[in-house]
C-alpha cells in the first residue's frame, strides 16, 4: 500500500512539480491549496507525512503545522516545510512550530524525496 503525502502549497506551479516527483517515485499524494484547505483534508485521509510552504494564504504553516500537532493523532507525523524562507530565525520558529525537515527554495525532487525516505522509506515500504 503506497504511502500517502499531503502537499501544502499555494504556488499551482511548485504544487504540481513536487506532486508529479512524488507520484513518479510511487507515493499516493494528496495536494492542497493553503493550511485551511489542509486542515479540512486530514481527517479525509491517513495522512503519513507533510510537505507544507509557511508563506500561504488564510492558514500559513506555522499555524497548519501547530494545529496538527496539537492533535494527539498527528504528535508524530513528520512535516517537512518547504519555504523560500530561508533566515536562521524562520528555521528557528519552523522547528519550534513542529516540522521535521526544512527545505530551503530552490529546491530538486531529489531532495525532497530523500527527506521523505528518511521518515517513510521508500513508497511501497
């Protein structure tokens, strides 16, 4: 049963890059357009990792990665935070908030499929 990544992500372009990789490498994605829009498909889905942008409209990732973790269900979910912000006080507060990863943008696919091999292996594992 292949693993199933929920892509966090307001740029339509970024989302559909990083969708179509993880799909090539064999992973069920599911994609959504802002925290809001990820926060209502969690409970829609077995969700078993996060790739979230921080700069996103309505619910940003700070607050997503937050409200997930707040829910004992989610305490060890990894998250992976993708952002072009790149300062040393944004990574501070992405670790704070929760996630496990930070990729700075620019960014490749083998990159981001590395990070998520370190949490889930391979997508058939």
């Amino acid at each position: 049963m292949p693993k199933t990544i929920l892509v966090a992500e307001d740029s339509e372009t970024i989302r559909r890059f990083i969708s179509m990789s993880l799909k090539l490498a064999g992973f069920e994605v599911i994609t959504a357009v802002d925290g809001m829009d990820a926060l209502e498909k969690f409970p829609q889905y077995q969700i078993d990792l996060l790739v979230t942008d921080l700069n996103m409209p309505n619910v940003d990732g700070f607050a997503l990665i937050k409200t997930i973790r707040e829910n004992p269900q989610y305490k060890e979910l990894p998250i992976i935070i993708l952002s072009s912000l790149g300062k040393e006080e944004d990574i501070k507060k992405g670790f704070e908030a929760g996630a496990n990863s930070y990729l700075i943008k620019p960014f490749n696919a083998k990159r981001i499929q590395y990070e998520i091999s370190k949490y889930l292996g391979t997508a058939s594992d």
